[in-house]
C-alpha cells in the first residue's frame, strides 16, 4: 500500500519528478478510502479534508444563485482537490460525487496547512508546487466557464473557430443593453 501511495503522488501534476524521500514522506500523510458513487465532499461543509483522486472519476458540481447546480469539472486520476478550502479555512467552494467506484488519496486539513508552513523544504516544496498546480488548473477551468457563459449570455462574441478566446469582449455600453434585452432570459 506504502509503494501504492508513492506511485500515485508521483503522477500527481506539480509532484512529477520530485525527490523519491519527499514522495515517501508525504505518502505517510495520506490514508485511502473507497466510495462507490457518493459524495467525497459537499458544497458549503466545512473544508476538513484534501483529496487526491487514485482511481476512477467524480464530478464536480457547484450551485448558481438560482439554486440551478451546474457540473463544472470532471475529475480524473492524478486530481488534487478540495485545496480551496483547505488552504483558506473556509467551507467547500463545490460538490465532488464519485461517478461509480473510485479510491482517493485523503488527507486531514491540518495537517496540509501543517505540510504547507513546514520548514523541511525537501518536502514542502513539492507539496506547495501541487497546490500551486491545482489552484492555477483551477482558475484556467473557471475563466474557460466564464468565457462560455458569457458566450452563452451574448455579453461577448464567440472566438473564431480555432481560437482560444473570444475576438472581442463588448464594452460597458453593449453588455448593459443586451442584458437589458436579455433581462429574464438570463
């Protein structure tokens, strides 16, 4: 199991070719479990837990001011998650429910802020590159959401095909009078 864990966090983005010795220590910090198609955790909860997922998917799921829940990310093997909260002390930020079986990698809330302000730099480095990772994956999804929602909402004009982003992002002006002609569209 020990070998198992190591095997894991070495195919985790921002821990891929970190010292063997920093990988065995931080496999001592993490226990695995099994959920067969539940939630690993649930929006507005306390934020007590950092994941890893080993094997299988979830969905992530996050609630609109409308009470409309939208899946927002799928998760795959390798996905450091529930990192926001762990890291700002506050409650979970979305949903992660198992699509079937999956094994995940968790680890107590403390002890990653423990990991975080660690001075044993052989360890904490790589373990702060993987927040780093997972925070920047992160915000690249939510701007890829917003950008499609905006689309969505006629507040921009879609890319050109091949094109990362929109062409244009409208000005004040325009984005005021299509919401003003989408006014309860939205």
């Amino acid at each position: 199991m020990y070998d198992d864990k190591v095997t894991i966090l070495a195919d985790v983005p921002g821990l891929r070719g970190a010292p063997r010795s920093a990988l065995q220590q931080l496999a001592s910090t993490w226990e695995f479990k099994e959920v067969d198609g539940g939630h690993l955790c649930r929006e507005g909860e306390p934020a007590e837990t950092l994941f890893i997922l080993a094997d299988g998917e979830c969905d992530v799921v996050k609630s609109a001011p409308n009470a409309k829940r939208y899946q927002v990310a799928r998760l795959t093997p390798g996905c450091l998650f529930g990192h926001v909260g762990v890291m700002t002390l506050s409650r979970r930020t979305a949903s992660v429910k198992a699509r079937g079986r999956v094994r995940v990698l968790h680890m107590p809330a403390r002890k990653a802020r423990q990991l975080m302000r660690s001075d044993d730099f052989i360890v904490s480095s790589p373990f702060r590159r993987a927040l780093i990772v997972a925070l920047s994956r992160q915000l690249h999804s939510a701007t890829s959401t917003t950008v499609r929602l905006a689309v969505d909402a006629g507040l921009t004009e879609p890319a050109a095909e091949g094109q990362p982003r929109p062409t244009r992002i409208l000005d004040e002006k325009e984005i005021s009078e299509r919401l003003y002609r989408a006014r309860g569209h939205l």
